[in-house]
C-alpha cells in the first residue's frame, strides 16, 4: 500500500467465508448491502470472471435507477479475492469514471472470528486519491463494508 495514492480498510465479519463471498458474488445478495443505505442499488450485470463486467445503478428513491458503476473484474479467485477497476468500462474501453478512476481489491482470509475483510482503493495520483477522501471515501465504503457485515451476519 502506498499512503499517498491508496486507501485501505479492514473489519472482522462474524460470518463464514463462504457466506461473506457469496454475498459479493450472488447479485441477489449483492443488490442488499452494495450503496449506501438509504439508496437502493440493482445489479445490471456480475460476470465473476478476469475481464468480466460488473455493472450496477443506484436509486434514491427506489423507483428511478441511474448508472452507478461500469468496471470490469481484473481477478476473481474464489474464496479469496476479487480485484476490480471503473478506468475499465464493461465493454473494455478506456473510461473516465465520476468521480474517481479506481482499481479495488477485496481480500478475504478465514480469522477466528468469522472473516477477516480487506479493501484496498488504489488511485493513479495523489489528486485523485485527495478528491475520493474529500468525497468521503471512509464513510462511503465504511458504510458499505458495516452493510455487507450486517447481512451476512443475520444470515447466521
């Protein structure tokens, strides 16, 4: 990790492996915890594969979807970690995502307590990474990590 261009996270999940993967592979599920609460998410497309799309939108008010994400999946390793990027569209072309390009690691490894979850954000340059904390990264993906906890744990 380099702190000038990157960001990280990390949380104990009381849940299995298993239930915390599925919950970022099933769209289903994925639909449940992937916005920020209260906005809704729907997910268009979650192709699971090296070069696959990974397309969502989001709603405010539950009735009208606009574009949310369009990034393509670098590396899926089942279990284990999903790597994906939005400078990549679904349809493989170069793009300029609002509000920043990013390439996003999910990590996850068995710990005694359920699973131990890992975001690594990384950024092109130290402007782009300022503008994701200006915009409120920590809260944005901290909600959304405490979502994903949260469901996957009522499951239990």
């Amino acid at each position: 990790m380099n702190p000038d261009l990157d960001f990280a996270l990390e949380r104990i999940i009381r849940a299995p492996r298993a239930t915390v993967w599925s919950a970022w592979t099933d769209p289903a599920k994925l639909a449940r915890w992937w916005v920020p609460a209260p906005s809704r998410c729907r997910v268009d497309r979650l192709d699971l594969r090296p070069g696959g799309a990974f397309v969502t939108r989001l709603s405010d008010d539950g009735a009208v979807f606009v574009p949310h994400m369009d990034a393509c999946f670098l590396a899926v390793d089942d279990l284990e970690r999903i790597v994906f990027t939005n400078a990549i569209t679904s349809a493989w072309r170069p793009a300029n995502p609002d509000p920043v390009a990013m390439t996003a690691t999910i990590a996850l490894d068995d710990h005694p307590d359920g699973t131990r979850y890992r975001t690594l954000v990384r950024h092109g340059d130290p402007a782009s990474r300022a503008h994701h904390e200006k915009i409120g990264f920590a809260t944005g993906w901290g909600t959304v990590a405490g979502q994903l906890a949260a469901f996957t744990e009522a499951t239990q």
